[in-house]
C-alpha cells in the first residue's frame, strides 16, 4: 500500500511535470467537512460576513496557492535559482528550448455533485441546501421550463414575434440565481430569463414584455425576451454579444469605488467568448482588480456553430489564468455543483475583490432562438438524447424526491398552476393595449430636444390626418 | 416620413431673443448688450505665432440648474455681462482639467477612465495632478481596448457613477462604435428609461500637425446619427470649461470634441464658477451680409478670413455652433433671416459631415429667407495624408473662405 502511495506520488509529480499548463486538482481535504455538513442554510445577510466566509471555502481555493509549474523547468533545480529582471518581474530561465503545448494531456475536470441518477456523489465538497431552498429551486426550474414551453408555442402561433428558451439550461439560471444575493447586479446575455424568475419577476411581467404592451417595463421599444429591470438589479438585455462584459467589469468597478457589498455578475455563452469584448472585459476586471463573476454557459452550440468551430481551446476555463482570473468548471446540469461554485466564486470576489470565472458545461437542448431549426446542423437523436437522459430538472428532481421534499402529486399540482397562470397572462398581455406614439419619441434623452418635438408633432398630424392607415387601437 | 416643420417660426414667436435686434449689433466689440469682447492670444494654432484676435463671446448662464433651452439662456445675459472684472489666463487644456475638476470636487460620483490619464496626466495633459488629488481609482489607468473601457464606463454610468471616458484621440473611438452606438446610445430607451447613463466621452480630434490619417480622424460626421448621444465641440478656453461641466452634470450621454491644436490656446476666463448651455451656439462676431457657421479649429480660419473681409468691406455674422447635436437652429435661424446668405466652415469630409446635415437642416428650415444656395466648404473625401503641403490643401484655408464669401455675395 505505501509502496502503491510512493510511486503514486512520482506519478502526480511527473504528470505535473508533463503537464504543459496546470491543472487545477480538486482535492478533498477531510478536516473541513464536519463543518461544511453541520452549517446550517444561512440568510444572505449572515452570508456575507467574513467569517462564515472562511468557513465555507472550498478546496478548489485553497489548492490554488500551490505554486503553478509550468514544464519549462523539467531536470535543473539550479537553473530555476538564476533569474532575470524584466518589466513585469523576475524569471527564471533554461538554456532548454521547449514550447508550451497547445493543449494539456488531460482536460481541466469538471466539479459535481450530483451524479445522473439524482444522488449525491460520495465525500463530495459541496454547499449544503436545505429543504425550503431545495424545494424552491425546483419549484422555479420546472416553472421555467413551463414558462419556455408555452411561450415558445406562442410565436409559434403568431402571438409573439420572436421567443427564445433556455431548455437545458434551467439549473445553470436558477441555481445560479440562488447562489447570489439580491444586491448582486445581473448584466444577462438573453438566455438567463430564470435569473430574473427568482428574483421576482412574475410571468406577467414576462408576458408584457413579450407582447410590447403598455405594461412592459421597457415600454415596447425592444424585442421580446429583452427583460430588464433597475428594481430587481438585472440590465436591460442588449442585443449584440459581448457588450455586457466590459459593463460587468464598469459594474464591478462602481461597486469597489463604493465600497459594497455586492458584486457584478455577468453571463456569456460558449459563442460570445470570441468576441473582443471577452478578452477585454475580463482582462479590465483583472487589472481593476473588479468583484465580477463571469459565469460562461457552454452549451456546444452557438446558432449552428459547434464549439470544435469556435475555439481551439479547451473550452473557456482555461483562459481564466491567461487573464489571471481564478477559475473552475462545473457540471452546468448539476444544480447543486452551480449552487455551491455560485455561492463560493461570489463570496471571494466580494471579499478579496477579484473577478472569477465559471464555465458551466451544458447542452443546448432547444433550437437557438425561434428563428432557427437546429435539425439542421445537429442529430435530432443527440438533442432527444440530452433532453431525455441528460436533463438537469429531472436529475435535480430525483434529488428533492429522494429527500421526501416533493411527490407526484406537488409535481403535477405545480405544472398545471404554472401553465394556467401562463396562458392568463398571456392572453391578457395580448389585450392589453400598446404604447401610445409619444413613447416613440420618449427617453431618448432625458429631455425631449427641439427636432425630437418637431419629429412627434410632425407624424401625429399625419396619424390624425389618416387615421385609416395604421391598425385600430394605434394611438397617440 | 414626418415633415419637419418650419419649427423655428414656432420657437422665434418664444423667444425674448427677438429684443435684442441684431441692428443694433453694429461694430463687433463695441456692443453693450448680449456681448462682451475678449482678446487673447492664439498660440501656434495656425503656425504663425502672435496673431490676436478680438472676438466676442457670450456669457452663459451662471447659476447651477441647467436650462437646456437655448433660448432661456438669452435672457440673463444682459444682466450677467458686468461679472468678473477679474479673471484668471490659461491655456485651454488647463481649463478642461479644471473643469473637471472642479466637478470631480463637486460630485463624488465623477471618475475619470482613460489609457494614460493616470499618472501620466493625460496625452495631452487634461488629467495632469488629478491622480494624485483622488487617487487611482476615480482616476483609472485602463489597459488599451477602447471598446472596453467605454463599455465599462456604460456599466457603471447605470450604476450611479459619471464616468468621464477620454479617448487618447478621438480616431481610436472607432473602436468603441459598437460601445456607443448600441449601447450608450440606445440602454436609456430601451430599457424603458429604467437606466440612465450619464457619460461624457471626450478626447482630440480633427486635422493636426502631421499626424496622419488614422489619427487626423472627425469623428463628428461617424456618430451624429446616433440616436440619444449629444455631440458638443469646444474652441476657447472660455467654452471648454463651459461645456466640460455642463456635460458631467448632464443626465445624457455626451461627447465632447476636443481639438488637437487648439490645446494650448490662452484666454482669461472667470474665476466664478460657470457653465456653457450645451445645445447652445456661440456669436463670435456679428454681422450684417453674411452667416458663416463653423466650430472648433475652423473658428479660427475664419475670423483669420473675416479679418481680410472686413477690410474688403463686407461685414460677416460668425457662429461657432459648438453644438454639433442637436444643431441650435434658433440661434442659426435668426442669423439666416437676418443676413440670408450662409457659408459654412468645417474640417469634416464634403461626404457626410457635419456640414452636409446642417446644409440639409436649413434648407429644409429656413429656406423661404435664403437669397443663395447654402455653401459648404469641407476638406475632401481623401484620408488625410502626412506631407505637410498635401495636408495644408485638405482642410480649408481663410482665403478659400474669403474667395467663398466674395461668391457668395455677388
């Protein structure tokens, strides 16, 4: 058995060494976990305090202060002593030339803690959830994936133009939700409409700003599934890619300047981590030294792109430490594992104000958008497959069952509440009326200048003069 | 679609402005009402050292509340025109920093974000000692990705901050359209007004010594189509401060249009504190026979002309528009009907500029009172090229501007 641990040991140390960049080896350290199991489901404003911080980090953190080796220095322990003094500080040198592979032999692991049957994984590392959380979090992740359903058909009958799921996707957006305090400022990408769901919006709110109706926040003036909003801390969604990242490290920065309590959390998919603005934002967060949490859903697909055709990478984690970002990647299906790397990532960029990356693999179950038909490009036999055996609310609900949280009976009880209380408000987004033409012309500014009052004054006479050409109900 | 309206007849019927007759405004120094003269030295703008000028400028209002209506502000100027006999001289970089920081004093919320504007001062010495007076944070050294320090000023403008963005020169914002045309722009509208983002983004601009073509760019002409950003240019030190200020207090995004050369301009501005209206143009010399609207360095190209002009004989309304959007047609209106011939002066390329749309806004405005087709004299559809003489021949020299107004004036 020592024998077994001796050479086992040299393996780790050569593998380290033939590593070509360094792997962030989750270990599991005994002593900590009597106290992980005996906290209790802490409220958010105990939460936040120091010293319940210590107590629930995380191995990953502490393994990140070893030294990170990068192979260069294979066989010269003297060499590693001689350095040179360059702008950026001092580095060692080796007469041997060896260039950085491209990739590791070995892919960066991906933290779980559920396996696929609903069960939790054995000496697992993770943050407790207790029942009323547990229950809620389920409660929201089926509703979501009611919510996108009947939506869905919606376009598809005509009622709404345009209408995009997050089939899949639910336990990165609820538990993700979860983990954060409502202080925390959400700059979404558009597939993160479950964020919004726990904290508050209600499915009427959703349904108006679907429908462009007098009633959405937004007042009409962007597509549908564009939420925003100031009361819940969730930025208006903004079309192009990427944008909200260097804004997330803005949010960060404003947060540090005064001093809050709170910290910016920003979403990107596996496609928009091409855009410039990824390498910006995360690069800004690093050097402003910004409390964001990047949370990046990989989900393999980007429209018809397939993540082989989007980086070369292995995948994003990895680009974290190029930005000196601490990373992790998790099981984006496993909603304990997004809870716990949630609630961890968010307490240390709060608490040592630095950014952090999550990649949360998972699956693009649904089309992209309703725009698109991804039996296109992907085997439907691959989308059943993860739809079926890889879905993330029926994993997490064997859990909650298991537990004796939640039966047959509350499962179709909820379903059916949530759906007729979807259909209502749907129908009565529809009949509610649209914005009057002066919202045209409103918050531009925040002022209306001189040509903007001669624009409105301009169209309403036209309006007024032919009223038979534009659709009833269209007023001024 | 919509017709705009003949909207300056309906603001001409408001305005108190209608009192103060431009027939009264006979010699351009010598007038007791709306304006006061000043003399300063323009240093090196134009390469020939010591010219004065006299030139006339308007005084803003000076209390706190902005008006944003051009006309409002015409009102009080007669009784602000005996302030400060006393006064303090500077350069005009100098006055944009202590604008700033005047407002950084003011609103703990102003914050600076930039490459260089740390430590370093600034490029061309705007941030000079503000690092050092508020620390590194509200005064941030960005790493070099224009597209994403705008964006993070974006984020935290809806965040309650007033970040002031400085572009080292105003070329390298192209980098930042996506930035400011979808975002900055449109976040307040489309969030139904729920966020708003206070900016103000500035650096230098237009044709300077030699620079080249990707760092002789107007950025002008590339956003003024953006909906829900303000565009202001400054010119002397007076309205640099001015419009500084009044963009930071501003609840809508701004850009302010520095212009390299004019960086070292000197003129002794007040000592109290003030603000110049920011969608107000500027009177720099009244006239009878003809409108000439200009801003920034070409303000100086012409009153170099009108020198010439006037001893010719002819007598030339100057305007420095200042705002370059929305235009201040009031102020440009009144000109228009009082002389009927306009002539206007810009850096911009003849495609697209800022001269074409304002072409464009006052025939569609003003054209019943016009005796000539509007002129525009703008540098060609050429990048601006490096040899010093090919330079000098794109952008528009005073005697081009006096050949234009003889025309004019037939």
């Amino acid at each position: 058995m020592a024998i077994w641990f001796a050479r086992s040991r040299n393996l780790v140390s050569s593998l380290r060494h033939n590593l070509c960049t360094s792997t962030i080896l989750i270990k599991r350290d005994y002593s900590h976990r009597p106290v992980l199991t005996t906290s209790h489901q802490l409220p958010s404003t105990v939460f936040s305090s120091p010293f319940v911080a210590s107590l629930l980090r995380h191995e990953s953190t502490a393994v990140e202060k070893q030294p990170d080796e990068l192979v260069l220095h294979s066989d010269d322990q003297e060499e590693a002593l001689q350095e040179l003094d360059f702008p950026g500080g001092k580095v060692g040198y080796t007469s041997e030339m060896k260039f950085i592979p491209e990739s590791s032999s070995r892919r960066v692991p991906c933290y779980r803690v559920l396996d696929e049957d609903g069960r939790i994984i054995p000496d697992n590392d993770f943050v407790p959830v207790k029942e009323k959380l547990a229950v809620r979090m389920y409660e929201q992740m089926a509703t979501l994936q009611v919510m996108d359903h009947i939506f869905y058909e919606a376009q598809r009958q005509g009622r709404i133009s345009f209408y995009l799921t997050s089939v899949g996707e639910e336990a990165i957006n609820i538990a993700s939700a979860a983990a954060l305090s409502p202080d925390d400022i959400v700059l979404p990408q558009y597939r993160e409409p479950g964020v919004l769901l726990w904290r508050g919006f209600t499915l009427e709110e959703f349904a108006n700003q679907c429908f462009g109706n007098k009633a959405d926040y937004g007042k009409g003036r962007q597509m549908p599934i564009h939420y925003g909003s100031n009361r819940l801390n969730y930025f208006t969604i903004s079309s192009p890619i990427a944008t909200q990242l260097p804004q997330a490290a803005g949010v960060g920065y404003s947060l540090k300047m005064e001093k809050k309590n709170a910290c910016a959390v920003t979403f990107i998919g596996d496609g928009g981590t091409s855009e410039g603005d990824f390498h910006a934002g995360l690069n800004f967060a690093a050097v402003m030294e910004a409390p964001v949490v990047f949370i990046c859903r990989n989900n393999g697909w980007a429209i018809s792109t397939h993540i082989s055709e989007q980086f070369r990478s292995d995948g994003i984690v990895v680009k974290g430490q190029a930005y000196g970002i601490r990373s992790i990647r998790v099981d984006g299906n496993d909603a304990l594992a997004v809870y716990s790397a949630v609630r961890s990532a968010r307490e240390m960029a709060v608490t040592e104000q630095r950014p952090v990356l999550i990649e949360a693999m998972t699956y693009r179950v649904g089309h992209h958008s309703t725009s698109d038909d991804s039996t296109k490009y992907r085997a439907a036999d691959e989308i059943q497959y993860w739809k079926m055996s890889r879905n993330p609310v029926n994993r997490f609900r064997k859990w909650v069952e298991d537990n004796g949280w939640w039966s047959e009976e509350d499962e179709s009880k909820l379903r059916s509440n949530a759906r007729k209380q979807l259909l209502q408000a749907i129908q009565a987004a529809e009949k509610w009326e649209k914005q009057p033409l002066t919202e045209l012309f409103n918050d531009v500014y925040d002022v209306k200048p001189k040509n903007l009052e001669e624009q409105e004054l301009g169209l309403k006479e036209l309006v007024e003069k032919q009223p038979q050409e534009y659709p009833p109900g269209f007023h001024v | 679609m919509s017709a705009i309206l003949q909207g300056a007849g309906a603001a001409t019927a408001l305005s108190p402005f209608n009192s103060i007759d431009s027939n009264k405004l006979v010699a351009p120094s010598r007038s007791s009402l709306s304006v006061r003269s000043k003399r300063y030295i323009v240093a090196g703008s134009d390469g020939t050292n010591n010219k004065t000028f006299a030139s006339s400028s308007l005084i803003a209002r000076r209390s706190d509340p902005l008006i944003p209506n051009a006309v409002a502000t015409k009102a009080d100027t007669a009784a602000s025109s005996t302030s400060s006999k006393s006064g303090h001289e500077l350069l005009l970089f100098e006055a944009l920093q202590e604008g700033l920081e005047e407002e950084m004093d003011r609103d703990p919320h102003v914050c600076v974000m930039g490459e260089d504007v740390g430590h370093y001062g600034g490029s061309y010495k705007v941030t000079k000692g503000l690092a050092d007076k508020f620390g590194d944070l509200r005064v941030l050294d960005t790493p070099i990705c224009e597209n994403a320090f705008t964006g993070m000023g974006i984020g935290a403008a809806m965040t309650g901050l007033r970040p002031v963005i400085e572009g080292m020169n105003m070329g390298f914002l192209l980098l930042a359209f996506n930035q400011i045309s979808n975002n900055c722009g449109m976040l307040h509208y489309t969030s139904g007004g729920q966020f708003t983002i206070p900016v103000v983004i500035r650096g230098p601009g237009g044709v300077g010594r030699q620079l080249g073509a990707e760092h002789s760019q107007r950025l002008e002409s590339y956003f003024q189509s953006i909906p829900g950003i303000q565009m202001v240019a400054c010119s002397t030190p007076y309205n640099a401060k001015g419009l500084m200020k009044a963009a930071i207090r501003s609840e809508n995004p701004v850009i302010l249009f520095e212009h390299v050369l004019l960086y070292n301009l000197k003129e002794s501005i007040p000592d109290e504190d003030y603000i110049c209206n920011l969608e107000e143009a500027e009177m720099v010399r009244p006239g009878e026979h003809i409108t000439i609207l200009t801003y920034s360095r070409m303000r100086y190209h012409v009153m170099q002309a009108a020198k010439t002009l006037v001893n010719k004989g002819y007598d030339p309304e100057v305007i420095d528009i200042r705002s370059l959007k929305p235009f201040d047609l009031h102020t440009i209106g009144n000109s228009v009907k009082k002389t009927h011939r306009v002539l206007i002066v810009e850096e911009c390329m003849r495609t697209g500029g800022i001269g074409a749309s304002l072409t464009a806004a006052i025939n569609e405005n003003f054209h019943d009172y016009l005796d000539a087709p509007v002129m525009c004299l703008s540098s060609q559809d050429v990048p601006t090229p490096y040899a010093g003489t090919l330079e000098e021949w794109t952008v528009v020299q005073p005697a081009q501007i006096v050949t234009a107004v003889e025309q004019l004036c037939q």
